[in-house]
C-alpha cells in the first residue's frame, strides 16, 4: 500500500510539471497573441493615416 501511495504521489508530481510546462508555453502564447494584436492596431492606425494623407495630397492636386 505504500508503495502504491508513494508512485501514485510521484507520478501527480509528474503530471503537476507536465502542467505548468502546459501552462508556461500557453502563457507565451498568449503574450504573443497581445502582442500582435496591439501591432495590427498600430498597423491599421498607419493605415488609416496613409489614406488620409493620400486625400490631402489628391486635394492639393485639385488645386
């Protein structure tokens, strides 16, 4: 019964780390996803200027 006891203690230990290493990459994961999402914002933010931009020139060549 110890025995049992002790394995059974060593492989939740086991499967404790195999958890955090899950939860680790996910975390990265995540981070990255934020990241790149405020770096499309930023893209489409530049985006939206290009346009603008675009229409004070198209403007001036109205003029």
């Amino acid at each position: 019964m110890l025995k049992k006891s002790v394995e059974r203690s060593i492989l939740h230990v086991g499967m404790a780390e195999k958890s955090v290493e899950w939860s680790n990459p996910h975390v990265g994961m995540v981070k990255k996803f934020v990241e790149w999402s405020t770096f499309h914002e930023g893209m489409a933010k530049k985006f939206v200027k290009w346009p603008n931009l675009h229409a004070g020139m198209a403007k001036k060549f109205v003029e």
